[in-house]
C-alpha cells in the first residue's frame, strides 16, 4: 500500500503526468530546464540534453518519485531567492522613505525659521505684548524655589552674612550750589554728628530760594580718620519729593583730589530709606555724598524751601553665596483688553536691567512651562529670540515614585521609566525623546563613545590640536565645526579628572592629556567660580550614551539586547515607558521629553537668571526684568 500523500503532492504529480502524456501524444521528448544558479550535486539531471527519459521509454516508480521531488526542491529554492529579493527591496524602500522624512523635517523647519526672520524683519518692532517687573513688589518671585536675596528691590545672590559698619569719619563738611536761582537762606536743623550713626537721628538742612523750580544740590563730604576698604556704601536718608525727585551721586577718593564712581554708578533716585552703592575698592580716604532737587518741597507766596534729610553714611559688610538661581512665577501676557495672548517667541527687552560688577555674572533663561528653560540673553546687541513653538515640555511627565531615581526594574530584562504621562494628558507620541545615560560614555576595548547634542543655531567649533577622533564614523584631526544637531562620538583619547580643580595648574597637572583629553573638550569641565587660568574645556550643551527610538512591544520583547530602543504601555494610570537593561543593571539617569499638544499651550511666561561671582563680596544685581513676545 502507498504512502498516503498530500493534496499538495498529489496536484503537483497530477501536473507532472500530465505534462508527460502531453509530451507523448506529440511524439515530443519532456524538458524541465534547472535554474543555472541551483549549485546541487547532480546540476545536470534536468538538463535538456542529458534528460534520461525518452517519451516512448517507459520509467520506472523510483525514478518518478525521483524527478518529482527533484522538482519541487528547485522550486523551493527560487522561492526563497525570491522571498530574500522581495526582503531587500521592502528594506530599500523603507530607508529611502526614511531619508525622504527626514528631508521633509528639515525643510519645515527651514520654512519655519524662513517664516520668523521675515515676519520680525517686516516691522519695526514685533514683539506687541509683553510685562515688565521692576520688583517694587514680591509677587512674581518664586521664594520657594529661588535661592537670590531681594535687597532693595533689587535681586541679588543669596547673601551668607550681612553687616552695617560705621566709617571712622575724623570730619563733616557740607556745601550747597544752584543753578538758574539764587539760594537766600541756608538753615541746619540739625547737626552733622548725626550721620555717624545709624541710630534714628538724622542731619537736616532746609534751604530758601528765590524760585520754585531751582536747582539745587547739597554736597557732603566725609574725611575719614584712617584709610578703608568699602564693598557696599550705604546712605539712609529720607525724601520728600513733593514737587519732583530726588537724586543721588556719590564718588570716593584715595587722595581727597581724585574722584572716582562706584562700579557702574550713576546718577540713581534717592531711595527713601537705604539707597546702596557698589564701591569695591581699597584704601579710601574720603567720600562725598551729593543729593539734588530741581523743585522746591514747599512752595507759597513768599518762600521756596528744600528740604534735605540724611540718617546715616555707612558702609554694609555683604558675603554672597558663590552661585544663586532666581524663578520667577508665572507672568500672564494680556493685550490691551485683558485677553489672554498665546505667543510663540519672546525677548529679554532693553527694560531688563542688570548692574555686573568686575568677577560677577549674570544668565538669563525663558519658559513657557516653568520646567523648561532656553538660554535668553538680555544685552540689547545679541537680538536673542527664543522660540517655544518647536520645544519639548516636561510638564506633561508625573513620576510613579518621589525617590531621586529614573529607572524602577521590573524584571531581570527590564526597566521602567520613573516618569510617565498621565491618562487625559495631550501630547504628541511622535515628539519624544528618550536619551540614556546622561554625561556618560560608553567603553570598548580602548574606545569611548558618546552621543552629542548641538542646541545652539550658529553651531560649534571643537579643537582637538594633533589629536583625532570620529565623528559619525568620519576621521576629525584639528578645528572643525559642528552645526546644530546630535553627533556620535568615538575617541581613545579619554581620560577622567578630578572636578573642580581651582587653577588652570592643577587642572594641567591632574589631567596627562591636558588640553587634548577629549572627554572634556566635548563634553566640558565642572569649573568652579573662582577658576583662575584659561577654561579651554567647554563642551557641548548634552552629552549621553545613546538616545532611544519608539518601537512595537513585540519587536522590543525579541530585541533584549538593544539598548537604544523603548516602548510605550498604555494602562489605566497613562502612557509608560519601557527600556531593556541589555547587561546594565544600575540605575541610570535618563532623558525624556516630549511635545505637548497645541490645546495644552497658555498665555504664561516664566523668567529664571543664574547669578554667579568669583569674589564672595561682589555680587551682580538684577533691577527689573521686561519679556515681550509675539
């Protein structure tokens, strides 16, 4: 009895007999022609001019049998030639879609930047909303997490101590001149003893003239008894301003002939109470305060008075914190009914005012969400615009847990995010980004690795010397440019330094491949404020292992190996993030971000400034702060 066979088996030997009795009724010999490229042991059977079958010869069973399964086997083989070629062509295709995408990103975002620059070049002054803060009140600023001072109305670095000290005055001397009047009465109320100290009592002085709207300025000159130093001077007085305001000079001298202004002064209006003054200098011998009104206080028929009153002059003994950060709430931008305006750029305007002494700092940042801040510079030349229509928010992101850790384990292959996305949140899926291993690189052999980002649109320059390394796989030697965007770097120039050296010396002598270590000059130096010497060790604006790309969960569950990709997990709680662990089990610090939905977006704006010195006893100031957007 037969073997039972397959329907399959039996149509294709059906086809076979058929062909055959074909071939025997035209008195035609049965050719079946193998594929030239079929490399098998006997590559001749099915060639035409060796077939062993005549059509009138009768075959046995075993030959059949063999013929037929010879057949099939042939045409497995072209099967699978044809799968791989179908393979390669769906892989092609998928690349060149790939590219295409990525060509069309770039050019919207050219059309993008191509849109701004003629919309901010087509008038005058685009930016029609904004809000200024000029700290005459606290509201905007955010205590609980600013670490500044507010001296003033005015934002400082947090201060460590601060202290009033008397000057050694030896003598007082006053004087008083006008301008477009005649002064007829000079009267002191009160004597100069009193500006010694700060005790309550103050030195008056009312004058008389012949016109209401005078000039006039009172001039008071302090001797001291010895030589001084004076970081901050400090005048108490108190001003009436009735009729006009009152101003403020003061200058110092080593000599009692030269006088000098304090860093940055001028003319300033007189703070009614304390009015400080950042001097910062050695050996001074004499200061001279000089107050002035161009209106009298009092004014009837017959008399004009001035009246001027000083409390103290002193000098304030401040210790600052090396470095403070300073948040601001959120400012809502309205136009000029109320409404709430959305806006897609904003600017640090001229109102932004800011005094940097010699050895200080000061780093503005802008957000729309209060998490996420862009560099915004505030010197009237830089034009710096920041543009928050194509920017990531962090805002959307919860944590399943308040400990300082990115990654839960899951299982002994995985991880999951500490962050997720709450169900009913906007956001776009197509906009995240998920970097791993932030500030580290990755060991082979003698080779480290890491990816770069580029944030700045004018791109950097990187000095390698004589040295070389990879960049995207091409050979780097010397200078050369990077423009905006993320790099892969390969290096065996690699060595790891203590943070923080103080000097450019130490820094030389701790680090064998100073300044050629290529682990610092991509991915920069912690220097400390007080860093003396050149800082040739700036680096780039992020720097991480790798950055991971969205994946389905089943091609992520096949792939434990790959640590550059992760999947999202919708559950009742939101959107999840799962990596693998791929043979790194410690927790790691990652980068996730995305951008939210249009709907999600607000009329807020919020201000942060990083404020640093290098000499405990100077710091930088903020006055007022002006954001105008468009």
């Amino acid at each position: 009895m037969r073997n039972r066979r397959s329907l399959s088996e039996a149509s294709k030997e059906k086809l076979i007999r058929d062909s055959i009795k074909e071939s025997l009724e035209t008195n035609k010999e049965y050719i079946v022609s193998r594929p030239k490229h079929l490399n098998k042991v006997d590559a001749t059977l099915l060639n035409p001019t060796n077939f062993p079958y005549s059509a009138r010869e009768e075959s046995s069973s075993s030959k059949e049998t063999d013929l037929r399964y010879t057949s099939i086997s042939d045409l497995e083989v072209c099967k699978s030639l044809l799968e791989e070629e179908i393979g390669y062509v769906i892989a092609m295709h998928r690349s060149q879609m790939n590219a295409m995408y990525g060509l069309m990103s770039d050019y919207k975002k050219l059309e993008r930047d191509a849109n701004r620059n003629l919309l901010l070049s087509l008038r005058d002054d685009p930016f029609s909303f904004g809000v200024t803060d000029d700290f005459s009140e606290y509201d905007f600023i955010d205590f609980s997490r600013s670490t500044t001072t507010a001296i003033k109305d005015k934002i400082t670095l947090g201060a460590k101590r601060i202290a009033d000290i008397d000057l050694p005055i030896k003598s007082v001397s006053t004087k008083l001149i006008s301008r477009n009047g005649v002064i007829n009465s000079i009267d002191e109320l009160s004597d100069t003893y009193n500006l010694y100290r700060k005790d309550g009592s103050s030195f008056k002085v009312k004058v008389e003239t012949n016109n209401s709207t005078t000039f006039v300025e009172l001039q008071i000159l302090l001797e001291l008894s010895e030589e001084v130093s004076i970081d901050k001077l400090s005048v108490v007085a108190r001003s009436l301003e009735t009729n006009d305001t009152e101003n403020i000079l003061v200058s110092y001298s080593k000599d009692g002939v030269n006088y000098l202004s304090p860093e940055l002064g001028d003319i300033e209006r007189l703070e009614n109470l304390t009015s400080l003054f950042d001097i910062y200098d050695t050996d001074i011998k004499y200061v001279k305060v000089r107050l002035q009104k161009r209106a009298a206080d009092i004014t009837t028929r017959f008399r004009n008075q001035y009246i001027f009153s000083v409390d103290y002059i002193g000098a304030i003994d401040y210790e600052f914190e090396s470095s403070s950060t300073f948040y601001s709430k959120a400012y809502e931008i309205v136009d000029e009914d109320g409404n709430p305006v959305n806006f897609t750029m904003a600017s640090l305007e001229k109102l932004t005012c800011c005094v940097t002494p010699n050895e200080t700092s000061i780093s503005f940042y802008l957000s729309k969400d209060g998490e996420n801040y862009m560099p915004a510079n505030y010197f009237g030349e830089s034009g710096t615009i920041v543009e928050f229509s194509n920017q990531i928010s962090r805002s959307v992101f919860s944590v399943f847990s308040n400990e300082n850790r990115d990654l839960i384990s899951v299982d002994n292959n995985t991880w999951k995010l500490n962050n997720y996305i709450p169900t009913g949140t906007s956001f776009l899926k197509d906009t995240l980004v998920v970097k791993r291993n932030i500030n580290k690189w990755k060991q082979v052999g003698n080779v480290y690795s890491a990816t770069i980002d580029i944030e700045n649109n004018e791109g950097m320059f990187f000095d390698i010397k004589d040295t070389t390394c990879k960049v995207d796989g091409v050979t780097k030697t010397g200078r050369f440019f990077l423009a905006k965007g993320s790099y892969l770097i390969e290096t065996e120039k690699y060595e790891e330094v203590k943070p923080r050296l103080s000097s450019e010396a130490l820094l030389r002598a701790g680090d064998s491949l100073y300044p050629k270590n290529h682990k610092y000059i991509f991915e920069g130096y912690n220097y400390p404020a007080t860093f003396t010497g050149e800082r040739v060790y700036v680096g780039c604006d992020r720097l991480y292992e790798v950055a991971a790309r969205r994946v389905t969960e089943n091609f992520f569950n096949k792939n434990s190996d790959k640590r550059d990709i992760y999947f999202i997990k919708e559950t009742s709680s939101g959107s999840e993030f799962y990596l693998n662990k791929a043979d790194i089990l410690t927790n790691e610090e990652i980068y996730i971000d995305c951008r939210i939905d249009d709907v999600n977006v607000d009329n807020k704006v919020y201000v942060k400034a990083v404020l640093q010195t290098e000499n405990q006893f100077k710091s930088p100031r903020i006055d007022s702060i002006q954001v105008r957007v468009i």
